[in-house]
C-alpha cells in the first residue's frame, strides 16, 4: 500500500496514511525541518537547445545526461529521509 501512496505524495505522508489508514487526513499536521537546493548547472541551456534541436533521440539524451546528473543528489537526499520534490528549469521543453 505504502508505494500506492508514494506516487503521489512525500513518503513521511505516505507512511502516515499507511499507519493510520482509518484516520481523517484533513488536518493532521506534521511540523520538520526542511532545506531548499537551488543548483545551476552551467552550460545546461546551450546543451539542452542544441540536443533538443536534433529531435526524439536528442529529447532522450538530455534526459539521460539530466538524470546521471541528480540521481546521486537523489539517491543522498533519500539516504536521510529526505524528498526530491520538484525541478524547475527555464530551458526544459
């Protein structure tokens, strides 16, 4: 049930709803730390315009350069309990 529940929201929220799955959701309040990671990662923009411009294969390349790239950022951040919760660039198509 857990990985129904992590599709689609944190795991601390997924684990909670697991715990105590006869309990009203609306409401409850959890209180933690959080942190906020902003990286540039320099030279993406002429990167990614130049593989994007070559079509489909180009399209994937840039995802697999894009995930080699934080997969390990994730991978660490799981590693404390954390969330990988977003990704926000200017030049994704």
């Amino acid at each position: 049930m857990l990985s129904i529940w992590q599709s689609y929201v944190p795991y601390h929220v997924a684990c909670d709803l697991v715990l105590y799955p006869h309990a009203d959701p609306v409401g409850r309040e959890q209180r933690f730390e959080a942190v906020a990671l902003f990286a540039d990662v320099s030279g993406f923009t002429a990167i990614s315009e130049a593989l994007v411009a070559t079509g489909k294969s180009g399209a994937e390349e840039l995802t697999t350069i894009f995930n080699a790239y934080f997969e390990p950022v994730i991978d660490l951040i799981q590693s404390y309990g954390g969330t990988a919760s977003g990704w926000f660039s200017a030049t994704l198509p």
